[in-house]
C-alpha cells in the first residue's frame, strides 16, 4: 500500500515562482534569449563563435 500524496504536484514549483526575486526572472530570461539569439547567429554564419568552418558564409562582429 502506498502513502497518499499530501500535495499536489505543482504546489511546491508554484511556491518557488511566486518567492522568485524578480532579478532571478530577469537573469533566467536573459541567459535563454541570449542562447536562442547565439544558435541563430550560428545557424545563419555556418559555424559556431571563434570556430573555423568551411561552411561559413558570414562572421560576427565582435
């Protein structure tokens, strides 16, 4: 026999996002915007940041 569940299971994920700092938010937000722009940087140069590439049509700059 198994123990019932006492909660339910977003309770404890729901009380984490509600005690967030918002400078956490902001932080989680920056880090996924600034991997999602450097795939697309990638994907349109043809390599990755400071990797030669024969493919590579396009260097960043900077």
């Amino acid at each position: 026999m198994t123990a019932p569940d006492s909660l339910p299971p977003a309770a404890p994920l729901e009380e984490n996002l509600t005690s967030a700092s918002p400078d956490l938010l902001r932080a989680m937000a920056k880090t996924f915007a600034d991997a999602a722009m450097s795939a697309d940087v990638d994907r349109t140069c043809g390599g990755e940041y400071r990797r030669p590439s024969e493919e590579r049509v396009n260097s960043r700059n900077g």
